[in-house]
C-alpha cells in the first residue's frame, strides 16, 4: 500500500514522534511510506523532516503560506499523484483540512488521527471546532484515548466511524542512551525530576514549580530539568525566580536525543490538566524511568499506579510534591516502579503493535469508499 503521512509541524513533540515512528513501521511491514510536511511560512518548523531524513523515509515538504492557501491543496494533489497514494493519513487540523480538501480532489479516502486539541487560547479553540467540523469528511478518525473519542462523538461524528489506537513507541532507542544533559548543566549526583514536552499552559508545569519549592526544604540534592519549548517559558522563568528556586530549576530547550534527555533524568513528572494518550510517559518508561503523573485522559490506562508509576490529581502542587518526595526518598521503590514501567510498555504499547492497528483501519477505509470504486485505474496498493 502506498500511504502519504501529512502533518504541520510545531516542533518535535507527541503527534510528531508517533506520524514518524508509525510511518518506519509501515516500512517494516513491506509499504510504501511519504511523509508530507508542510513548511509554514509563518512558523516554519521542519524537525520532523530533519528526522524523516535521518530515517530514510521519502519525504515531501509542502509549502504553505497561511489561512486557506489553494496552492497547498494542488501541492497535496501532487503528490498523490506524483507517489501513485491509495491513502492520505493526516494528524492535525491543518494537515485534516489540506489533506482531505486534496484527497477529494484525487478521490482517494483520508484517515485522520486526533491527538487532542491544547485550546490553550482562543484561535486553538476556533481551530479545534473547525477540525472537529472537517473530520466529518474523513473516512476513518483514529482517536489516542477514549476521551478524545468521546468529544468526537459530542460533534456528531458516528462512533462506528471512530476507533480508538494508542500510542506507540520504539523500545530499542533508549536501550544504549547517555546522560548527556548532567554534564551540560553540572548536575553531578543530584536527584533530577524531568518534565519534558511543550511549555503550554494545559501541560501543569506551575504546579510542579510549586512542588518544588516545597520539595527544596525537604532534600538539598535535587534539580528540575525542563525539556522542551513552548509560550509558557518566559512565564515559568519568572515564577522560578520568584519562587527562589534559579539554582535548582533548569530549562534546556528543545532536544532532538530524547533517549539521551531521559537518560539524564531519575524521576518524570508530568502534571498536565488535559492529555489524551502521552507519548511523553511511554517514551519515559521505556526509558526505564519511574513517573509521577496526573490522573487526566488515558494516562491510567498507561500507568498501573503503585505499580508502574505514581499517579496524582491534577492542581495539587501538595500531592506532587509528596508523591516526588516518596520516590527521591526511596531508591528501591524508584527502581522496582522503572522495571516495571519498562516491561509494561514494552509488551502493551510498542510501535509495532500500533502500526498493525492502523493498517486495519487502512484496510477498512480502502474498502468501505465509494470513490476507489469510481476510479478508472486501481490505487497502487
């Protein structure tokens, strides 16, 4: 089958990291894989190419110059003709409304993934409608948690037209990383919590400054460790001098080595208010690190708590710290929650098993459309 991945990137993060590591997958699995990119000339971000190319996939970038530019639509056409694509997989709103506006251009099917919407403000409210509303025109949606299916279901989209596909990594990357980032920072010996991901506000990071700050009384040898970029980080900058917590909190900006950035973490925290399936807390366990979490979207789907992770409410710096202080104060426990994390991602959420879910859904698009039955030529399968 020949399968166009299509994304507009806003960095390296979640939907990013899984349209790549499904679409190495599918090569594995004997298919034809491009990867569009769309080059937006407002916020132009092309991580996700520089890793296609590491990856050797086939990789297509597709300028785009903002609003509804009809020039990204015949570019889109393009390529499916160029590549002879049976199916167009798009992540994200832009990638839904350029992909399916060219895929009924080139009458072939769309499936659409919904990773979740951040309505961190309110153009990304107005974009999430408009997604929700373009979705219909899909043939097939991928949800990453049922709670993301069950805002679909709110806009009317039919729940057979839906079905739910975790997320997926790779194991074998964090096998022989190093801990690159103690040194950058001269963290020596201290016990690092890590947040990595976007700097948004509906990832939680204030609490976890809070959390520290209490945490700081408690243990003298302790760091945070901020990875990742975002609107948030001139915010959390402040409330880290305010909170006095400047020799103990450290932001390192994006980072392209994920399995050497957890490599250099002891313990992840992740106290987001909204998630649907993190890719953050896979790659962390599989990196064989114990996590404290918030019990929001799927993440309890993810981490068995006590076993696998510790899992606190959402807003309650108090929990998070005591939480964090249970681990950094036992060494055991920090290791048994890792090897279990490990071993449960391992055999529940790997890429392979992701990639094989997809391909159902691809087979079913393929057969339930009416215009591959209108087609003159048969899609390249």
């Amino acid at each position: 089958m020949r399968i166009l991945q299509l994304i507009s990137s806003g960095g390296y993060f979640g939907a990013e990291v899984v349209a790549a590591n499904l679409s190495v997958e599918l090569r594995k699995l004997g298919h034809e894989v491009v990867l569009g990119v769309f080059h937006n000339a407002h916020n132009p971000h092309l991580e996700i190419a520089e890793k296609a190319r590491q990856y050797n996939l086939a990789l297509e970038v597709i300028p785009c110059q903002g609003k509804m530019d009809l020039r990204a639509v015949l570019a889109v056409k393009r390529c499916i003709s160029k590549h002879r694509i049976a199916l167009i997989h798009t992540h994200g709103y832009k990638s839904d409304l350029y992909g399916i506006a060219a895929a009924r251009a080139a009458r072939v099917p769309v499936v659409a993934t919904c990773h979740n919407w951040t309505e961190a403000n309110l153009p990304l409210r107005l974009y999430s409608i408009i997604d929700r509303v373009i979705l219909h025109k899909a043939r097939h949606i991928a949800a990453v948690s049922e709670q993301v299916r069950e805002q679909l279901v709110q806009f009317a989209i039919p729940r057979a037209r839906i079905t739910v596909i975790p997320n997926g990594i790779a194991t074998e990357p964090f096998k022989d990383a190093r801990p690159a980032l103690r040194d950058e920072f001269n963290l020596g010996a201290r016990t690092v919590i890590g947040a990595v991901g976007r700097l948004s506000p509906e990832k939680g990071h204030k609490f976890l400054l809070q959390a520290a700050q209490q945490l700081k009384a408690k243990f003298a040898e302790i760091a945070v460790l901020f990875v990742g970029t975002g609107p948030e980080q001139g915010l959390l900058e402040s409330l880290t001098r305010e909170l006095g917590l400047t020799d103990r909190v450290f932001f390192a900006g994006y980072r392209d080595t994920m399995p050497d950035v957890y490599a250099s973490i002891d313990i992840l925290a992740m106290p987001s208010l909204k998630e649907g399936f993190p890719l953050v807390l896979l790659e962390a366990m599989a990196a064989a690190l114990p996590v404290v979490a918030t019990n929001v979207g799927d993440v309890r789907k993810i981490v068995v708590p006590g076993e696998s992770g510790l899992l606190v409410e959402p807003r309650n710096p108090e929990a998070l710290c005591d939480a964090l202080g249970r681990l950094i104060a036992d060494g055991g426990l920090r290791r048994r929650l890792a090897v279990s994390a490990h071993r449960h991602v391992a055999e529940h959420f790997s890429a392979a098993s992701m990639a094989q879910k997809y391909l159902d859904v691809y087979a079913g698009a393929l057969r339930g459309s009416p215009m591959l039955s209108e087609r003159t030529e048969p899609a390249a399968v």
